[in-house]
C-alpha cells in the first residue's frame, strides 16, 4: 500500500500568483488588514466566522492536543472550502501569520497547509504571512499603517469596555463601536501613507480626528452613575484572549458579574516586540562594534520610537474618556516582569506579567485575569508565577485555560474573581481616606478614585 503524499508548503505574501486573500476574523483588527490590501490593489475578503461551538470539521482531522487558536482557524478554514466549492481552483488563500521561536505557532501554517491538502481542497493553500514578505511587496509604509489601523482598533475597544458596563440602554455601544470601526476601515482604504508624513506623525491627523469624535460620542452615552465597579485586567495568550468564541465571551461575562475590563491591546505585542528587538541589537552592539550592528541598532531604535510615538499620539486624541487608562510603556512592563519572566524570554509571559505589574495600583484596579488555551506553554509559565505577582500586587489573579468545550467551573472561577476584586475595591473605600467616588476619564462617580500618592503602599 502507497501511503499519499501530501504536502505541507505554504505560500508567501510576495508571491504574485496570489489572487485573494482570505483573512480569519478574531475580531474588528482583521477588518484593518482587508481595507489596506484593497487600498494597495489586492482582493481580500474576510472569512466567515464558524458558528459550529462543536468545531466539528476541525476535530476531524485534529487530535485534541493542538492549540485551540489552531483548531478555531481551521475550523473556519474548513467550513469555508467545503461551502465554496471554487476555492479549490480560484487562486484564494487563507490568512495565517507566522513566528519563530520556542512555542507551536511558528508550526501553524505548515500544518493547516497539509491539513487543508489532506481535506481535497489542493496544495498551499495557507499564506504564511512575515513581516519581511509584506514589506517587500508593499514597502514600510503598509507596515505602518496596518499597526497605526490596530492601535486605532484597540482604542475603540477601550473606549466600548469603559461605557459599555454603565450603559443605561443595552446595546448603545456595540452600535457606536461598530460605527467607528467602520470608519477606521475607510481610512485605512483610502489613505496611503508617505514618509515625510510618517516622520512628521501628520498621517495620523485622520486617525486622531476619529477617536477625538469617538471618545466624544461614546461620553454622551447615557450612563448608571454610582455603581461601583473593579476594573479586571484581561490578559494572556494573544488569541484567545481576543476572540470571544475561544474565550467563551468573557469580557461580557465580567462585566455581567459586576467588573469592567482592562484588555490587553492586541498592538501590545508589536511594541513590546519592537522594543525587545532594540534591546537586544543595543547589546549585541555593545558586545562588538561594526557598521552593521550600529545601523542594526539605530534601524530598530527607530521602529521602537516610531511605535510608542504612534501608540501615545491615538490614545492621547481618545483622552475625554481614556485619561489614565493609558497603556505602560514597553520598558515599563519589562521593568515590572523582569524578576518573574528571564528578559531573553519572547512572547506573551513578559507582557502578560509586566503589564498587570505596571496597572495594578492605577485606579480602580482590583483584580487579574490570565487566559490561555489548554496546554499553552506561555501560558504555563504564566500561570506558574501568578502567586508570587498577586502577593507582590495585592490584588486577587487567577489563570483559566480553554479547550474550546463549555465548562461551569470555569465561570464560576471567573465570577468568584470579581466578587473578590468588588470586595477589594470596597474595602479600600471603607478604610483608607485616600480612595473616594469621583470622576474618571469623563463618566462620573463609575469607579472608586485613588486622590493621593501613597509610593510604596501595598494593597
Ligand atoms: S502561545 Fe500557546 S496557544 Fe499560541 S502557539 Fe504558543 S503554545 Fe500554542
């Protein structure tokens, strides 16, 4: 018997025979990427989202022990071919992106590329998309603008978790954030961005106009005052913590259970990588000089001002309602990890850590929540720290892990910590004078106020 031969390449986002990409939808970010390649002349689409919570084409050819960001995207993948019989032949590929380093992620398109292969639907069907790749077919410039496009995104979405709690009349928000996701994508189709204005930082006049009238519209939402509300930072593995069909809706699961959520930017991993990559071109240098590694050290210094530029540039237009809210720098939040995360380890665990280190006293802040799929490495490591960061922090954090099925434990995990976070923040209320209701970023009396500095104090 001939075992078939089925192959695992991938294609690359250089290649010219590529006649449309199809791009996964976690959530509104993706949507970024769609109006760009339309404005630079390449046909992408969106791919619909599988309503199937059983994953069932994708666990037909899964054996339960991949990551679940993998099984969701090829459960799209597969219900998306099997209803368009003319993928097989129309030149279309499917979005996947690509890293290297120590965890499976770097392995996602290979494999969905032999999965895919193995279903019918044909050889390099998945695009591995590198950075590199994008900016040889489109130059820096669609680099940029595709992370000035997500910053806007994530802004939009601090602006829905900041209103949406308080709202009087459900669903006013989602509309609104709808609303201005959409504008962000017609800005993201029309605008090209040249590099005098880049340096200059004038190609985000548009994008800051946008969030300014944002954070203005989202203000005049009509709001409960009074209620007393933790704010629950949200962190952890990148996918799921964004998509709410992984994580089970969980932001609206907190904030059904009286909390309001801080949510780790998706942006976040691109400035803390721009960062990392500056740190680690500054030793290299200092251990040997040469031409190349000062240009090294200067290109990526560059990318890392240019990033955190960007970053404070859009928050500050979004500020009537995000004042405070703002996000920790990269250096902070390596500052704040680098006892419990090596400062050579990658990816998620700095972040996850070093964030909830840096926000943990700002105001209102009670509680932490780190997701991750099931057997998460990252995640892992993550969650083997969480004690020792809730004693240094003083506030209540727990890891919850997902495998795509429902389970109760972990809701009432999830709802215990915001009953514990709500009784943290009350307390501080009850006994120490410095915490009053006031206001905060432009809604009034929603939150509880720290009015005095206390350096040092441990909650
Ligand atoms: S971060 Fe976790 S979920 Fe993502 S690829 Fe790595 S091991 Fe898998």
């Amino acid at each position: 018997v001939v075992t078939p031969f089925f192959s695992a390449q991938t294609r690359r986002a250089n290649d010219p025979d590529i006649k449309k990409i199809l791009i996964p939808q976690c959530t509104k970010h993706p949507a970024v990427f769609v109006a760009l390649f339309e404005n630079y002349g390449l046909e992408s689409a969106l791919l619909p989202r599988s309503t199937d919570k059983d994953l069932t084409l994708a666990r037909r050819y899964t054996n339960g022990e991949e990551c679940l960001p993998f099984i969701q995207n090829i459960q799209d993948f597969l219900e998306y071919a099997e209803n368009n019989p003319s993928f097989k032949e129309d030149g279309a590929v499917l979005f996947q992106g690509w890293a290297c380093g120590p965890c499976r992620y770097g392995l996602y398109a290979p494999t969905q590329s032999l999965i895919v292969n193995r279903a019918g639907y044909g050889p390099q069907k998945i695009l591995a998309v590198k950075s590199e790749d994008l900016v040889k077919r489109f130059g820096p410039e669609f680099f940029i603008a595709a992370f000035d496009g997500n910053l806007a995104i994530d802004i939009l979405y601090k602006l829905l978790h900041r209103t949406r709690p308080y709202e009087v009349n459900e669903g006013t928000a989602d509309r609104l954030f709808d609303e201005c996701c959409e504008e962000v994508y017609e800005v993201m189709r029309h605008q090209r961005c040249r590099w005098p204005s880049i340096l200059a930082g004038n190609h985000l006049r548009p994008l800051e106009k946008l969030l300014a009238q944002a954070a203005d519209r989202f203000a005049s939402i009509p709001i409960t005052e009074g209620q007393l509300r933790p704010r629950i930072m949200l962190a952890g593995e990148f996918y799921v913590r964004l998509d709410e069909r992984c994580n089970k809706g969980i932001i609206r699961q907190i904030e059904a259970a009286g909390g309001e959520v801080s949510l780790a930017p998706a942006t976040e991993f691109f400035i803390y990588t721009a960062y990392a990559n500056y740190r680690r071109a500054q030793k290299e240098y200092a251990l040997q000089k040469s031409a190349k590694g000062y240009f090294n050290q200067s290109g990526y210094a560059a990318i890392n001002w240019l990033a955190h530029r960007d970053e404070h540039r859009l928050e500050k237009a979004a500020a009537r309602l995000l004042q405070g809210l703002e996000e920790p720098g990269a250096r902070e939040i390596r500052e704040h990890s680098a006892k419990y995360i090596p400062e050579h380890t990658a990816g998620e665990p700095p972040m996850t850590v070093g964030r909830t280190g840096a926000l943990a006293r700002r105001a209102g802040m009670a509680g932490a929540i780190f997701v991750g799929p099931f057997t998460c490495m990252p995640a892992s490591v993550v969650e083997a720290q969480q004690g020792s960061l809730s004693r240094e922090i003083g506030i209540p954090i727990i890891s919850v892990f997902y495998d795509g099925r429902d389970n109760t434990n972990r809701d009432e995990f999830i709802h215990s910590l915001v009953f514990q976070a709500k009784q943290k923040l009350q307390s501080r209320a009850d006994n120490d004078f410095g915490w009053t209701q006031g206001t905060q970023g432009g809604h009034k009396g929603t939150v509880l106020l720290c009015q005095s500095s206390m350096p040092g104090r441990i909650n």
